[in-house]
C-alpha cells in the first residue's frame, strides 16, 4: 500500500497554514495466520496494528473473540476457507483484509468462490452480490435470517454476513468465500436498551443492549465515544449507537438512545445561564437556537425589525456566513441561507449538520457585528471557548472540521451533529449569556 500524504490549507484571519489531513489506515491490512490447518484444530488470526482500531472478524469456526485483534478459529470440515476481518476506526470502515487457510489436507487458493458486490448499501437499497461462475463449480449461498441460494449471483438488502461455498464438479473440493455486507443510514429504534434518556451535567448514567447470547456489541457516541461492553457508563449529552452483531450469522443490527440534558427547557430563551436581566451588558457565548434563525430568516422579508435584527441585518447576517464556509456558495444571500435552515422534506444526516452549521455561523458573525443587541443582550459565542470533537479545542478549529467534514464524502455526521446542536442551544460551551 503506498503512502500518500495529503495536506490541508487551513485558513484563520487571512493567515493560510498547510496542514497535515488525518491518515486513517496507518498500516497495510495484512492478517497473519497460517496457510493450513488439521481438521478441528485451533489456530489463531491477527490483523494490523494501529492506534484507536477496532476490529471485527467474519468467518467459519471463530469463537466469541470476534472482535479482538487476534481471534482463534477451528474449522470441523475439510475445504479451503476464507476469513474477513473488517479494521475500523471510530466506527468508520477504513480497510478489509482476507486470509485463506486450507483445512484437513486441502490445497489451493478461494479464488473459484471470489464474491464480486459493493461491501456497503443504503438503507432500503439492494446489491448483487456474484461468484465467479467459470462453469465447472456449483454455489451454495448463506446468509443472514435463514438466507440460501444456489445460483451464481444473488440480490441481497439485507446486513449481515454471506457465504459462498464453491465444489468442484471433477474434483469434488470445496471453498468458501466471506462477505460481509453493512447497510449504513439505518437504525431500528431503541431496541430494548436500557437507561434513563436524560443526565445532569456533571453526573454520569449506565446504558445497557439487550443481553443475547453468541452477540459482540459496539458502541459509537458524542465526543468520540466507543466501547464494545454492552453495557456503558456515559457522561454526555448525545445520541449513543449501538452495533449488536450475531458471531455466527454475522447479522446487524443498530439501535441508539438519546440522552438529553435534564436541566435544559425547550424554548429560545432558556439556555442555561441565559440571564435574562436587561440591565446586563456583558454576553459571552449567548447562541441562539436553530428554531430562532430559521423562524427569524423565514418571516422577516419586510423592512421592519424583528428580534432586534433589521433587513440589512439579516442580509449581512447572511453574506458573512457565506464568506465564512467553502461549504456554503450561495447566489442570493438570504434565500441560500433561509434554504440552509429549512432543507426540506429530504432531510438526511448530512443536511441536518449542514443547517446546525448554519445556525452555528450566524451565532459567531453577529456576535462578530455586534447585531441585534436587545437591552444588552447580544446573539454570539467567543471563537476561543473550549471544545472536544474531532481534534478541535476551540470553536474556531470547530468550523474548519465542520467545513472540511460537509465537503468530504462521508464522515460522522451524527456526532458532529449532535456538537453543533448542543452549542447552538447553550450547551457544553461553558459559562452562557453571562
């Protein structure tokens, strides 16, 4: 694998700095194991080292260390078979490896059962997965929930685990191949986890999966969560994700919980700390919610003032969160932000992140302008408060990753939006409207 070192232009008042972009698959995915193997003997698999990996094992004969680095396996029948091991880092896939080990005296590669079809699918998508079909092989196919087949492609929409068995028709020797197939962009709900759905700052809660048995569990959650126990300790607001996954069938199945702050109301103008005493001139990091830009944004289309904010206002508002974002290129200042706030019906993860961003640039620049002071009271947050997502510190680094993270293909959108909401709402930024 070669190595290929890409830089980013980072640029904060006028003063462009190239920085490094993160490398991901820190070594080649190579899994260590040996060639062959007796009838029911234990041998063990290792895949690559790397800092923060995760790993998940996909195979015949593998025991209930399927997410371990290294894995034992034992194989009851004679073939050739082929392991898969899925390396990711902070819940993102970032390389597949293989290993093929000849079982009971079997020789030869699993190239007769090589499985050609994309390793990821939308929700509600379908793939065709397809053996080789040279003609002198027979397939049988397995899969999650009961799945059989016996031609040589199939079309599947299902998540899990796929096996293909190929026997010779002149030398009756067998081979699997393993595919493992994950359906992203879909949750089944709550699933029976258990826990409260709120926490206090500063306090901690335990979440638990559902116990079943022969079934690993991986847990993704707000500030770059993981755990892979099925039950976690958790001491922020967020959404926690949870992968439940059947070593033997290898089927998925993901289910979150929301946590929410207890002490924090619905409404504009209960943010924590919100003070609420005109008399008071001082406002450090006093944001305003996504309901407030959208509803400000949407009805003010006349010249009078509305929330303190002017025309003008709100087309200045606009322009500078243009100039502030690569992300955003509007034509028409106002109408390019209004549809930001207001995507529409189509509402998928990464338009739900690109509105928060929004409403999270509007905050900084009128804070910047010194807008829609309303008895001492103005709408803005102080670039140098604290952060912790992604490597930013402060929400100055938070808008070039949410920038970058908006422009690139994928990302995690659900913890980045789950950031972006809780400063937009007061929450986890520090002292507030103080």
């Amino acid at each position: 694998m070669q190595k290929v070192t890409i830089r980013i232009l980072l640029c904060v008042a006028f003063t462009c700095l190239a920085v490094p972009a993160p490398s991901f698959a820190q070594t080649s995915c190579n899994v260590t194991a040996p060639s062959s193997a007796g009838v029911n003997q234990s041998f063990t698999l290792c895949g690559p080292t790397g800092r923060g990996y995760t790993y998940e094992w996909y195979g015949p004969g593998l025991g209930s260390n399927g997410g371990a680095r290294c894995v034992s396996a034992s194989v009851a029948s004679v073939g050739t078979f082929e392991f898969l091991l899925v390396v990711k880092l902070n819940g993102t896939e970032v390389d597949r490896c293989t290993k093929v080990v000849n079982i009971g005296g079997s020789t030869g590669g699993a190239g007769s059962c090589a499985i050609t079809g994309p390793t990821s699918i939308d929700a509600g998508a379908s793939a065709q997965l397809c053996a080789p079909n040279d003609g002198i092989h027979s397939y049988t196919w397995t899969g999650p929930n009961g799945f059989t087949a016996t031609s040589a492609c199939i079309t599947v929409g299902e998540e899990g685990t796929y096996f293909l068995t190929s026997r010779n028709s002149f030398t009756r020797s067998t081979r699997q191949c393993t595919h493992h197939l994950t359906v992203t962009g879909q949750t089944n709900g709550n699933c029976g986890i258990t826990g409260p759905t709120t926490i206090t700052e500063g306090s901690s809660v335990q979440l638990c999966a559902p116990s079943e048995y022969n079934t690993s569990y991986r847990w993704t959650g707000p500030q770059g969560f993981t755990a892979s126990t099925r039950c976690l300790t958790a001491d922020a607001a967020g959404t926690y994700v949870v992968t439940m996954r059947n070593l033997t069938s290898g089927q998925s199945e993901r289910c979150s919980q929301t946590l929410d702050f207890s002490n924090y109301g619905a409404g504009d103008n209960q943010n924590p700390g919100d003070n609420q005493n005109a008399d008071e001139a001082v406002w450090d990091n006093c944001p305003r919610n996504l309901q407030f830009w959208r509803g400000a944004f949407g009805n003010n289309q006349s010249g009078d003032a509305t929330n303190g904010l002017t025309q003008a206002d709100f087309q200045t508002i606009a322009r500078r969160v243009d100039e502030r974002s690569t992300y955003f290129n509007w034509s028409n200042d106002l109408v390019g932000l209004r549809q930001a706030l207001s995507p529409g019906q189509s509402l998928t993860r990464r338009k739900q992140v690109a509105r928060q961003y929004a409403t999270l640039l509007a905050n900084i620049v009128t804070g910047e302008l010194n807008l829609g002071l309303q008895g001492g009271q103005g709408i803005g947050l102080d670039l140098n408060t604290s952060v912790n997502y992604g490597g930013a510190t402060t929400l100055r680094d938070l808008i070039v990753v949410a920038d970058r993270m908006l422009r690139a293909n994928r990302g995690n959108y659900s913890k980045l939006n789950a950031t972006l909401t809780a400063i937009n709402s007061g929450r986890g930024i520090g002292s507030v409207c103080e």
